[in-house]
C-alpha cells in the first residue's frame, strides 16, 4: 500500500541520506537547495512515498518562514500534489524560486489551495560555465572579496541591485532588512568587488549557493558610471577562476528580457542548460 509523506531529514533516521543521492545529480539546477540540505536544515523537506518498506524521494523543497519556496521535483504525482496541497492550506507563500518545471508544480499545488493568487512571473536562463579561464586582470582596477569592513560603501550598489533586478512591481524595499541580508552574506565571505584605483567599489556580485560540484553566482551589479567597461566581464572570468580551482562549475540564472547581461555571459563563455522560474504569490 502507498502512503505519500511530508518528512525533514532532521527527524527522520536515514532520510537525509536518501535526500542527497535524489539531489545530487541534478546540482546545478538546485544549488541553493542543495546548499540547505548540505547543512542539514530543518527547513528542508522531503515528499515521499512509502510503498511497503520501501521509501521512494519524490521531490524535495525548501521552506522558509517568511515563506520562501526552493523546489526540486521529479515524480509530479496527483498524490505528490494533493500532500503539497494541503500542506500549502496551512502554509503561506511568498515566493517559489527554481528550475521551471519545478516551480510550475509547487505553484499548482499553492492555487488549487484556493488562498493565494499568483502575484508575478519571471522566467530566467539556466547557464554553466564552459571553455578556460580567460585574462583575469585589468588595468586600473582590482578584484578582490570584500568584508564587513566595506558595508557602508557596497550597500548604496546593493540597494540600487535590488531596485532594479529584483524587486516585485508595486512592493516597497524594506531597507533595515536588505541590509541586515547583506551583512549577513559578508559574514560569510561570499560577496566580491571589483575596485577602482581609489579604492571605492564599482561593481559587485556574491555565490548564492554552494555545493560539492557548483558555484551559484548571482547579484552580478555595475554602478552606473562605470557601466560598459567591460567591468562585469572581469568579475565574472574572476569567479570563474576561484571555482575552477576547487573543480567546481560556475552556474548562474539570468531574465530572458535582461539581453545585455546574456550577452556578457555567453562572452564569457557560459552556455544555456535549462530554465529558472521566480513566481510572486499575492
């Protein structure tokens, strides 16, 4: 007899390992994910099915409390939907961000429960780094990582990140919290800079994510004078290089509308995998 379940690796003796083998091969379409589930976070969850002892992962999701939903799916079951269904019945949904088919399926799941309405769409390219590292230096700036110490001065180019690349149409920047999330990354190291001969800093990106085989980079940000120089180039073929030395791939996802910044990676050698999907619930 089937019994489809709702568990955390945390609770559950044994899962996390079934948990990683599922992931695993499908890193760099879920690195964020597969991020969490490294450091054995409660707040990823696995849907499973029980069929006599016999444990099967159908899909595993990460959920936050503010409503963040990361998903990776490979058995889109009427009965994998219906358990998600009523686990979203009781769960609010703010965003689900993740590789398209995915994210289409916990979406599904979030409006059959008839309590929220889709808000907002995007749609993004999937790409991985191919081909060897290119020149890594440049004249008259410096790639460098940054730490607590350059808040002040990388928080006016995060704010204007935020603004234009990723804030919902309508909803107002919650200042005190984009800078207590920017901090937070600093902590960690994972925010890098590109500088001028003066020191101060002209462009900006982070890793996202994590895990044993990628690198997911994101926020990749030039301030606005200095745009067209080539600088978001010399940063990316930077990044590449640190993750080429730990044998890892460099992923990223980027808008389909945002032409400009596919152009800059498909120069720097990043080719298309997939599609990545960030749905905003009302």
């Amino acid at each position: 007899m089937e019994s489809v379940k709702i568990i955390s690796a945390t609770k559950t003796s044994g899962i996390y390992r079934m948990m990683k083998t599922f992931l695993q091969p499908y890193e760099k379409f879920a690195c964020q994910l597969m991020e969490f589930l490294n450091q054995k976070d409660k707040d990823v969850l696995a849907v499973v099915n029980e069929i006599g002892d016999d444990v099967l992962v159908c899909g595993i999701f990460y959920y936050s409390k503010g409503g963040l939903v990361l998903p990776f799916f490979i058995e889109k079951t009427s009965a994998v939907e219906q358990i998600l269904r009523e686990f979203f019945c009781e769960h609010p949904v703010f965003c689900v961000s993740g590789e398209k088919s995915s994210t289409d399926f916990i979406v599904g799941a979030v409006l059959s429960a008839k309590k929220q309405s889709e808000k907002e769409s995007r749609e993004f390219d999937l790409m991985e780094s191919h081909g060897t590292v290119r020149d890594i230096s440049m004249e008259g700036y410096q790639f460098r990582s940054c730490t607590r110490d350059d808040s002040d001065f990388l928080y006016p180019l995060q704010v204007s990140y935020i603004k234009e690349e990723v804030l919902p149409d309508g909803m107002e920047l919650n200042l005190p919290a984009e800078r207590l999330a920017m901090d937070k990354i600093l902590k960690t190291g994972k925010i890098y800079a590109v500088t001028d001969l003066d020191g101060k800093i002209v462009c900006k990106a982070q890793i996202n994510g994590e895990t044993d085989s990628c690198v997911l980079v994101g926020g990749v940000f030039t301030a606005e004078p200095y745009r067209k120089k080539g600088l978001a180039a010399f940063i990316m073929e930077n990044l590449k290089s640190l993750s080429a030395q730990k044998n890892k791939t460099c992923t990223l996802f980027v808008n389909h509308k945002n032409y400009a910044a596919a152009a800059l990676y498909k120069k720097t050698s990043f080719k298309n995998f997939g599609t990545y999907r960030i749905v905003y619930m009302k």
